[in-house]
C-alpha cells in the first residue's frame, strides 16, 4: 500500500481529500454531488485534468462511481490513503 501512495502527494491526493472532505451521508451512503466542474473551478484545475484524474483514481481503486453519473465515492482504499498521508504528514 505504501508503495502505490507516492500518487498522492500531489494535485491526486489534494482531489481525494477535497472529496473526502466534501461526500455527504444519505441514508447511510457516503458520496459526492459535486459536479466535475465544480471540483475543478473549487480546485482550480481544468476540467480536463479533474477528469483524467478523478478517472486514475478509479481506476486504482481509491474512488467509485456512485450510483448515477457524476457521483463519486471513496473506497476503502481510498480513506486509508488519506489515513496514512495524514498520520505521515507527507501532505502539507
């Protein structure tokens, strides 16, 4: 896991804690309503590069789709990232 967590120390790591930080809980489901344009004007990132990396994420398993398009999910493996970074102190 530690190996895989080098993504994160950067623009990766700064989207998947914006979106940890900003899921809401609705009956018992943690997500995003966020559009990707939102994330991206939040952020300051072109929509294109909050694409590709909302896409990597999900791809590496530390985000999901959620139920209908444009939502998004931590996994498991994604809050234990954040997890590490955070205790490590490798962010900020």
């Amino acid at each position: 896991m530690k190996k895989n967590l080098e993504i994160f120390t950067n623009d990766k790591y700064k989207l998947l804690k914006w979106i940890a930080d900003n899921e809401i809980e609705y009956r018992k489901a943690k997500y995003l309503s966020s559009s990707q344009q939102e994330i991206a004007e939040t952020l300051h990132y072109s929509k294109s590069k909050t694409n590709k990396y909302i896409n990597e994420l999900i791809e590496s398993k530390f985000l999901r789709k959620y139920k209908t398009r444009g939502k998004y999910a931590l996994t498991q493996q994604g809050y234990e990232a954040i997890n590490i970074i955070e205790e490590s102190k490798i962010w900020g």
